[in-house]
C-alpha cells in the first residue's frame, strides 16, 4: 500500500494523485471523518463542494462537511438540527442582552457613558 495515499484514495483502493482536490484535506489519519462524511455528502458532492469554493475557504468547508458528517452518524434523523437551534437560542439570548445593556446605557448619565462608548462597539440587531 502507498504509505502516502490519503483517505480517499484508500477506500478507493488506487494510487493517490498529488493533483487531488481532497488529497490535502483528508489524509490518513482522518478516515473515520472522511467515512462518515462520504456517507452523508457523498464523493462527487464533496469535490464538487471544494472545486466551488476558493482554496482558502476549503479547509473551513471540509471541516463545515466533517461536522456534517460526524453529527448525521451520531443521529441520522435530526443530524444538525440541535446545533442549529442551540445557536439559535445563543443568538436570541445575546440579542436580549444588547437590548438590555442598551437600555442600561441610555439611562447612564453623560459623563460615564464616553469611556463605554469609546471601548464597546454594540453591534446592530439583525434579524435572523
Ligand atoms: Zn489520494
């Protein structure tokens, strides 16, 4: 076997190409992700995923497919809809937190609100 097949190529069972777009992303030592990840996307998915993407956001899409993977193994029915709705729940409570720090803000008399508003930058509300 080529000692430096990567993950793809060995459950393909042919000689690795330097040329291959998943190559750098998917060595050896993460075959278990690429399985359980070839499983929920599938190969021509995934390249097709990283051929869309620039070079520089692959690594952060092969992690985001990963994550996709590895959680749909762990529960193939909701996959990742609870992590989906824990962010939910982070965003709601954070944007209640704006609201009430605003609130806090607006009553603070003048003179205490300029070393606030130089070193904090509150973000807009956006609604999601
Ligand atoms: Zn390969």
């Amino acid at each position: 076997m080529n000692i430096k097949s990567c993950a793809v190529c060995r459950f393909k069972r042919k000689r690795c190409s330097e040329t291959s777009i998943m190559a750098p992303y998917f060595p050896i030592s993460r075959t278990a992700e690429y399985h359980k990840s070839q499983n929920v996307s599938g190969v021509t998915n995934i390249v097709k995923m990283l051929a869309a993407v620039s070079p520089h956001d692959r690594g952060a899409t092969v992690e985001s497919i990963i994550m996709d993977g590895t959680v749909s193994y762990k529960d193939p029915v909701l996959r990742t809809l609870e992590i989906v709705l824990d962010l939910r729940s982070q965003i709601h409570s954070l944007k209640n937190e704006i609201v009430t720090l605003r609130h806090k803000l607006a009553f603070l008399p003048e003179r205490e609100k300029q070393p606030l508003e130089a070193s904090v930058n509150i973000p807009q509300i956006v609604r999601v």
